[in-house]
C-alpha cells in the first residue's frame, strides 16, 4: 500500500515578527539633555556615530551627556557588512572640524569624550592629523577632560598611528569586530592580523596609553571562536574588552544569526577576565563607548 507524500506548509502570508526578548529593548531617545545635545551638533555641524550607527543606547548616553563625535564627515569609504554609517565618496578633510568638535566639548562640560571616525582610506594621514588635532584641540577647551579615540586601521600605516599616539590619548580603541573566519563578509577592506597588529603596536609604540577593542557577537561564529579571538587580544595586551550583540540596521545589512542570551555574555566575560583584560563590558546592548568613562577609571586602576 503506497504512503501518501508528507505535507509542506508554506506561509503565503508576510513573516509574522517576534518580539525582541526583554534584554535587548532600549528605552526610546528622550529627555532635555539629549535634545540639547541633538541641538548643539546641528549648529556646529557635527556628526554623532550614536545618530549615524543607529546605537541602541543614543538615550541613555546623551541624557548623560555623553556622546560619541565622529571626524572626517559622515561618508565610510567601506561597505562593511553590519554598519549603519552611510557609504560613499567621501568630500575634502574639514580641517576646523577639531575645533567644533572640542567646542562640543567644553559646552556640554564633559569629563571623558570619545571620538571617532568613518574610514578614510582615501587620505590616511590626513585622517590621523584630524584625530591629534582633535585631541590638542580638546585638551586646549576643556583641559580637564579625559579623551578616548576610536580609529580605523589607516590601512596598517603605522606612520598614521604613531600620530595619533603623540597627542596623547587617555584610550586608544580600535574595534575588531568578528573572529577571523567572517572577516571577510563582515569588515570589507580591513584585515585580522593588521588589527592585531595595530593593537599590539599600541604598547610597542607608547607608553601609559590604555588600549581597547570591541567584538561583536550574534554573527555566524561559534563561543570557541570567539574565545580564541579574546586570547589572541589579551596576547596584544589590550586593555579593555567590550563585547555586545548584533543588532541588524536594515536588510541591506548582514542578517542575525542568533541571539545570545546574559547568561551567555556573563560566561564570556568572566572567561575574558581570566585571560588578563583589566575590564570586560560583556553584554547584549554594549556598545564601544557604553559606559566608557567607568570602564577607562577601572582600567586605569
């Protein structure tokens, strides 16, 4: 007797959404200091990367005024696979863009500010002098404020960093976003060892300056891939850890391949801890700069 052929359901409908789990909402951008702070980027014409990259804690930080401003305009010239910031043919290096910036600066009176920047792979050194200018500059308005650099690679150019580096940051960040294996689909035009290296270089080629780096999770890697990319950063001495799950800007972007839960990013921190980072932020919403003046007193403990 012939069995009959097994049934497929197929959906005609559209996708039903399911509802982000408890530990991943935010709470919407509000409140006088983040429209203060909104206000005053327009009429000094800065970017913020909160704004650009879609940050999910763009509340929290500015109500704190806390904000993260980011150099050389607002056009990456890379098309990495998760980032919101927008991509494009970038136009001439604003070279009064390091006053504005420190501007901000002493306006909103901040004690730690974090700067950073789309890739300019068009004019790397011209990158590097804006970031030590920056730094000058704020050192200059507001002397008591703690700086904190996001950079790009500058294409392993260690001409490029050394510039940075004779400003004199508190915090020298670099991210490196994935474990080696989704380099390639991840971060368009950056490579694993030139990050390594650039980190390492941090301690070769300075003296006192912390250094930091960011790991996103929730991409296609496995928990012993991403444990081996923390060892190879504590190998470089790298300071401080920040560790936080991908949150898909628009589906343009890289899909999610799965959501760790706290528990999951409590295990990755106590794992990087034992590794010799002097501070691990490990968390869904964690982001480069969440809680960076906290995470800069630690460290430099």
């Amino acid at each position: 007797m012939a069995t009959s052929p097994e049934l497929v359901q197929i959906a005609l409908g559209p996708k039903v959404r399911e509802p982000k789990p408890a530990w991943l909402r935010a709470r919407a951008p509000m409140g006088e200091n983040y429209h203060e702070l909104k206000k005053l980027a327009r009429t000094l014409d800065l970017h913020t990367v909160c704004e650009s990259a879609q940050c999910p804690n763009i509340g929290e930080c500015w109500n704190h005024k806390t904000a993260t401003f980011m150099l050389l305009g607002n056009l990456c010239t890379r098309r990495c696979g998760f980032c919101a910031v927008p991509k494009g043919t970038p136009e001439a290096i604003d070279w009064d863009e390091p006053r504005r910036v420190a501007e901000a600066v002493g306006r909103l009176g901040l004690k730690h500010a974090v700067i950073t920047s789309v890739n300019r792979d068009d004019d790397n050194l011209g990158g590097a002098k804006i970031f030590a200018e920056t730094i000058r500059e704020v050192r200059r308005q507001a002397p008591r404020c703690r700086v904190e650099v996001l950079i790009p690679d500058f294409q392993g150019h260690d001409d490029c960093l050394q510039v940075v580096l004779d400003a004199r940051p508190e915090v020298l960040n670099h991210n490196t976003e994935t474990v080696p294996r989704l380099y390639r689909a991840v971060r368009s035009g950056a490579r694993y060892e030139r990050t390594l290296k650039l980190l390492g270089n941090v301690k070769r080629m300075s003296d006192g300056i912390l250094s930091k780096s960011g790991v996103m999770v929730g991409l296609g890697e496995s928990m012993t891939e991403l444990l081996d990319t923390f060892r190879d950063l504590a190998r470089e001495r790298v300071d401080i850890l920040t560790v936080g799950q991908y949150l898909r800007p628009s589906k343009d972007h890289l899909p999610i391949a799965r959501l760790y839960t706290p528990d999951e990013f409590a295990y990755m921190k106590e794992e990087a801890l034992e590794m010799g980072f002097r501070h691990v932020e490990s968390g869904p919403l964690v982001r480069s700069s969440y809680h960076a003046h906290e995470q800069a007193d630690v460290a430099a403990q």
